[in-house]
C-alpha cells in the first residue's frame, strides 16, 4: 500500500508541472496581429548635432484594447559605427497606457545625432502586463533611414588668414612695445 501511494504521489508531482506549462503556452497572445507601431518618417538627411523630432503612432485596428504596452525607440548603425543609445535619447523606453480598439496613439521621440553615418532607427512594441511582460511576440515599425553627415566648423581657406594675420598682428604689437620702451629711456 505504501509503495502505491508513493508511486501516485511522485506521478502526481512529475505530472503537475506538464500540465501548467501546457496552459500557459495555450494563452492568447498579449498583442493581436492587429495591433502595429508606425514611424510617420521613411527617411531623414541631417548633420552631427541636430535635433530631430521622430513621430509614432500605436495603432489598434482590433475589436479589443490593448493591455499596457512598453514602447522601445533604437537606433542601428549600418557602417559598424558604435552607437550609445544615451547619446542619441535621454527618454528611450516609454510605457504606452491601453488603447482603445479601433484607434491610435502618439508618441514623439527627441532625438540629437551624436555620429556621422548611416543609421536606421526604429520602434519596438512589447508587452507590459504584470501577466503578460515578457512573453512576446514584439511588435517592430519600419526603420527610417537616417544619413548623417559630418559639419565642419572651420574650412582650410577660413584658419589661413587666421594663422597668418595673428602672428603678424603680435609681432606689431611685441615691436610697437619695444620702440615705446627705447624710446623712453
């Protein structure tokens, strides 16, 4: 009899685990392939230094709302420029309250290019529930494509008449000191 009830107890305990990670991967998913993130720009042309606005939308076209989502802004380096995410935004990672079915909602992202290159940035939606926060799928925009050139501040025909007038205009004034002294005493 003992041997029963230790052999019925170790099934039940070997067989629990099974059926709660069955019903959990039976869930519906967090987010409905009806739900999509949109960047208003395909493409951006600007220098090192500017300060870009980049405009999103979280668009709900299903019968239901959403749960509260995480809304995530990147930027990837197409050169293998490295690319510290802080430097480009201070504000990254929003948490986006549910939408209501059948509408949107914007998001605006301020951005500074910090590197010269080509870049694509994009915005990744991800599920935020207490029960539902890391399980997926993910919900990923177009990138815009962002070239940034390089901004010079100082050409080679603008520092030759500096290198050259500011030593002239020292030794004027080193010499017109010296006469001034000699002639003194």
């Amino acid at each position: 009899m003992k041997t029963e009830l230790a052999l019925a107890g170790l099934l039940l305990a070997l067989t629990a685990p099974v059926g709660l990670t069955a019903s959990a991967a039976a869930a519906p998913p967090p987010l409905p392939g009806t739900v999509e993130v949109v960047l208003e720009q395909s493409q951006i042309d600007t220098v090192v230094g500017e300060r870009l606005t980049l405009e999103s939308r979280v668009v709900n076209s299903g019968n239901a709302p959403t749960e509260r989502l995480v809304a995530h802004f990147n930027v990837a380096s197409l050169d293998g420029v490295y690319v510290d995410l802080e430097d480009w935004s201070a504000d990254v990672t929003r948490e986006v309250p549910p939408v209501a079915s059948n509408s949107s909602m914007s998001l605006s992202w301020q951005v500074q290019t910090v590197n010269t290159g080509s870049f694509d940035v994009y915005v990744v939606l991800m599920p935020g529930g207490d029960a539902t926060a890391g399980t997926g799928p993910l919900v990923v925009s177009q990138p815009v494509h962002v070239t940034v050139a390089g901004k010079r501040t100082l050409t080679a025909a603008g520092s030759l008449p500096v290198a050259i007038v500011v030593p002239v205009v020292l030794g004027l004034v080193a010499a017109a000191a010296r006469y001034r002294i000699r002639r003194t005493s």
